[in-house]
C-alpha cells in the first residue's frame, strides 16, 4: 500500500463517535475551550522571550515582531479551524495530515508535534522556575542556584558571584504536580487553568494600563534599530528574526484542536475556542510588548524575567504620585501572575500531547499501550505519565533558549501541513460539510504555508540541523514499527 495512503473522514468521524469506558469524555463548551487557548498561549513568549527577543533581534521593533507573528497565527488559525470543525477529531495536525496527506506524512507531523507540545511544556517549566526562584527571593528565601538551572549554566548570586547549575529541579517539580492533575481529569483540568486564565489576563491589563503612564518614549526611538552587520541583529532582518523566535508566544491555539473528542459540540465550538482565544491573546501582546519596551531600554530586557524588570521601571517612575500604592504590588502580582500563568500553559500543551499520542496508538503507529483510558478518570493516563516523564527530563537538562527555538520550528512545521492539507482537502473532498470554511482558499492557505516557510527560514541554522535529525529519528521508528502495525494497512490488506 503507498505510503501516502489517506484516512477516510467518515472513518475518523466513526471512530471520534464510539463511546464506553475506553473513549475520551465530552465535558468541555466554547468557554473551556477558549480559556484552554488562551492558557496555552498566554505564557512564557510574553513573560519570558518577549524582552529576549527584543534585547537580542528588534529593539523596540519587537511590536511589529508581533504584529507579524500574529498575523501568521490567525492564517494559520482559519486553516486549523476549518479542519477542526470538518473532522473533529482528537490528534490535531497529526490527524489532519492523515485525512489529506497520507499516513507517512500524518507519522511526519505526528513526530513533529513532539517538540510542540512535550518540548513547549518544557521550555515554559524552565521559565516558571525562573519566575518562581524570583519571587521566592523576595521574600528572603534562597533556592539553591545549583539546582535552579540547567546543568552547566552560570547562576548569578546576590553578591555577584556564579555558580554552575547541576539541575533545574523546580521545573521537575511544576512537570510532576500537572501530570497528577492531568490523568485525573480534563474536566478539572480545563476547570483549573479557567481560574488561572482569569488571574493572568488581569495581571497583563494591570501592567499595560500601570505601565502605560510611566512609559518614556525616548526608548522607543529608533523604532527600528539599525542593523549590526549580522543577518538578524536588529534592522529588518531582527524584526522578523524576533517574529520567529516569539512565534512561540501565540503557540497554544492549535493545542485546542486536541481536545476535539472532549468536545460538547466540536463543528461549532472548535473554531470558537480557536479563534476566540487567538483574537483575545494578539491584542494583549502587541499592547503589552510596546509597554515593555517603552518603560526600559530594550537592552535590559534580556533576562529569565523581562516583565518584572519593566514593572521595577515603572515602580521607580510613581514614587510619589498617586498610583504609586497600585504600582508597588505590581512586581509581586506580575511575578504571581506569571508563575500561574506558566503553570497553566504547561496543563494546556501537557495536555494536548498524551492525545497526539492517543490518536497515533489508534492508528497502530504506536503500541497498543498508548491508547489506554484509565477506568475511572476516563483520560489517556499512560501516555499522561510518559509525557510527564520526556517533558520533566527536558526541562530539567536544558536550557530555555534551545528548546524555545525547536518548540517554534516545530509548531512552524505543522502549520505548514495543516495550511497545505486545506487545499489538498478542498480539490479531494469538495462536498464535505465544514460548518467552518477558511477565506479565500487557496490564497489563504498557500499564504500561511508560505509564511510559516519564511519564519522557519529565519531561525539559526543549528535549530534546523536540530530538526533534521529529529526526524530522521522519526523516520527510522516509522518504517521498524508504525509501518508494520499500522490499522489502515491491515483493513487494506484484509480486503
């Protein structure tokens, strides 16, 4: 059978419609769903990279970085919300491949979502233990900097001194206590990072409305910093160099296509969970950056906590005026907002992995034991816990700046397949209901998939050779398991 051979959608349908003990459980509206976006998306691209990227690649420029990065999420978010009304179900790009491209493309993509999910919810435990080691510090608590970090990483002290890291043991910590709180449930899941959605969308309206007042505009110019003489530094090219890199602050909103057979109604509310929380997250972002970038000079933001630096700024700034009682808590609610916003991402992309895994198992591309339910939870609690297990061993071992760059070629990657299957599904299957169609296809589509290239362009070449061997990792656990057990291929030759 060719390699490229496709799923059928009614066939998908049936298989999302089966119920008992062993399926998934439909529990979540349009309100969990756009909260698990925004959850997912709201988190260490705005606490964290945001002021790294401006440091390092845009300058003040960061602002049309997001603008930009924005602008490719919601093409790519039509595409997705197409596919996630037309077959809604559980598995994301991974799914959607296997329905337009063919298996070995859906196994490509499915592979590829890894560093999406388990490596995203990685890079964000590194940035909740930064923000968590901050705040513990204000209160004159000293966590031991040798077990702060990744190994080999130079922690600076309090009197100025360093000291190499060994291991990053609150982000294992943080990795742990999600898994727990994810095979008991999606329900208590979804329920939780509502409330803490809650908290962290006040927490950035308080820092544009607070910061806004105190904002120099001399930081601002120039706009555009000029250019160092290296591809990427500052100028144009760091303008979309930091595209690129804080692409992976608007990751989350494709998380909510995983949660399709947790769905009430996936063909309406899908697309509202997709896009509601995209539209809600862009605006935050652009205000938010240009606040940032507007209290301090962008070279001072390239630390594990640029938030709280600009916050520190605009403390300073109200000594004396009336809104000085608001801005003093400021930094401690910023640093609260942010170690449960973090927490929140990690449920939202600790989440969506296990059923990446799920769906894969459903298809014979994985062992049998990856599609388990727990009895009594009804969530896919061994693939939970193997999640777990990759995501804490990451976080604990590397830093945030690797696994930041292959989280966003990865998710880069599957924007471009899910952008492309569009069109391919469109010219297949043109009398398919889609209670959601994206505009102006091929146009938009073609287009996302073309941006997406550019952005993946765009990323040092050492995530690409990252990337390349990924893959080819993932080829070779293809063809010496996935092609032999495959489902698809078994029904095909039984005929």
């Amino acid at each position: 059978m060719s390699l490229f051979a496709t799923k059928s959608i009614e066939r998908l349908a049936e298989e999302a419609a089966q119920t008992g003990e062993h399926s998934l459980k439909r529990v979540l509206g349009p309100v969990n769903l756009t909260t698990l976006g925004i959850g997912a998306i709201i988190g260490t691209g705005i606490f964290v990279l945001t002021g790294q990227a401006a440091a390092a690649y845009a300058g003040p420029g960061i602002v049309i970085s997001m603008v930009l990065a924005g602008l490719v999420s919601v093409l790519a978010g039509l595409c997705y919300a197409e596919f996630a009304s037309t077959v809604p179900v559980a598995g994301s790009a991974y799914t959607y491949g296997y329905a337009t491209l063919g298996e070995f493309v859906a196994w490509i993509i499915g592979w590829d979502l890894i560093l999406e999910y388990a490596l995203g919810a990685a890079t964000v435990a590194v940035g909740w233990s930064g923000y968590v080691s901050s705040f513990l510090h204000d209160f004159g608590i000293q966590f031991p900097a040798a077990f702060s970090a990744a190994p080999g990483t130079l922690v600076k002290l309090a009197d100025g001194s360093q000291v190499t890291a060994v291991l990053n043991l609150p982000a294992i910590f943080i990795t742990a206590l999600v898994t727990i709180l994810l095979v008991i449930g999606i329900k208590e899941s979804a329920d939780v990072n509502a409330a803490i959605v809650i908290v962290k969308v006040a927490v950035v309206i308080l820092v544009i409305i607070g910061g806004a007042m105190f904002v120099q505009r001399a930081n601002w110019t120039p706009l555009i910093p000029e250019n160092t003489g290296i591809w990427g530094q500052y100028g144009w090219t760091g303008i979309f160099r930091g595209a690129a890199v804080i692409f992976f602050a608007y990751i989350g909103f494709d998380a909510v296509s995983t949660a399709a057979q947790e769905a009430r109604n996936p063909q309406r509310d899908m697309p509202i969970g997709i896009l509601g929380s995209l539209g809600v997250c862009t605006v935050l972002y652009v205000l938010v950056s240009g606040v940032m970038v507007g209290l301090v000079p962008y070279t001072q933001l390239g630390v594990a906590a640029p938030m709280a630096v600009a916050v520190d700024a605009a403390r300073e700034r109200a000594v004396g005026s009336a809104w000085a009682p608001l801005i003093n808590v400021m930094p401690f609610l910023v640093k609260l907002g942010a170690i449960a916003g973090l927490s929140s991402v990690m449920v939202v992309m600790m989440l969506a992995q296990p059923r990446i895994f799920f769906s894969m198992a459903n298809d014979g591309l994985l062992p049998a034991w990856a599609k388990k339910v727990h009895p009594r939870f009804r969530t896919p609690h061994v693939t939970s816990i193997i999640t777990g297990v990759l995501v804490a061993l990451a976080s604990g071992l590397f830093p945030i700046g690797l696994l930041g760059e292959l989280v966003s070629i990865g998710t880069l990657f599957a924007f471009v397949i899910v952008s492309v299957g569009i069109i391919f599904l469109r010219y297949q299957r043109p009398e398919l209901k889609r209670p959601f169609k994206t505009p102006l296809v091929p146009f938009v589509p073609a287009l996302s998939a073309l941006v997406s290239l550019a952005l993946m362009a765009s990323l040092p070449r050492d995530t690409w050779l990252r990337l390349v061997i990924w893959m080819v990792l993932g080829v070779v656990l293809y063809f010496s398991y996935g092609y032999h057990h495959s489902e698809l291929r078994k029904r095909t030759a039984g005929k």
